[in-house]
C-alpha cells in the first residue's frame, strides 16, 4: 500500500485559503475604518464573566462612548460623506459575510 499526495491539489487548497482569508480580514478592517470615518464608532459595553477580570470598567465605557461622540461631532465629512463611508461600510461586511457562507457552502455542498 502506497501513499501517494496530489501536491497540485494541496497548492490550490492552501492557496484558496490564503486569498480567502486576507480577503475577509481586510474587507471586515476596511469596514470598520469606514464605519469609524462614517461617524459610527462601535462601543461595545463590557461584559460579565463569571469568575474572571472585567476587563474594561463601566466608567471607562462611560468616558469611551463620550469620545466616541465627541470625535464623531468633530468630524469634517459631509452628511453625504458621512453616508457613503456609511454604506460602503455595509458593504464591506456584506462581502465578508457573502464570503464566509459561500465558503461553507463550498464546503457542505460541493462534497
């Protein structure tokens, strides 16, 4: 009994992987960045772990949220900008989602 590798085949499934994964992380990076520059920073409050280190405390959300708004009162773009940053934001994470179900399906359908 011989073992043979089809290195072709192992090319193309790491190269697909390579693409597929820069593509996602930087369309998802670029979609953040956008919906920053759109005025839309995302705060995310703290969570509650059970037995663990709260990591950010509910003064530091507090002060964070009022950055976050006193950055987006600052910025210079437009209203129009502001709504084109807004929906290639949208965008972006409507790539990344096309790209992770497309992948699963590739992956359940095709096989």
């Amino acid at each position: 009994m011989s073992v043979t590798i089809d290195w072709f085949a192992f090319i193309q499934v790491f190269a697909a992987a390579l693409i597929g994964a820069t593509a996602i992380v930087t369309f998802y990076a670029l979609g953040l960045r956008l919906l920053v520059r759109s005025g839309h920073a995302p705060v995310v409050s703290p969570a509650e772990f059970t037995d663990a280190i709260t990591v950010i405390t509910e003064k530091e959300a507090r002060r964070a949220a009022k950055q976050a708004a006193k950055a987006a009162k600052k910025n210079p773009l437009t209203d129009a900008q502001k709504r084109i940053s807004l929906v290639g934001a949208y965008g972006c994470f409507a790539v990344c989602a096309v790209a992770v179900i497309g992948g699963i399906l590739v992956i359940v359908v095709g096989h």
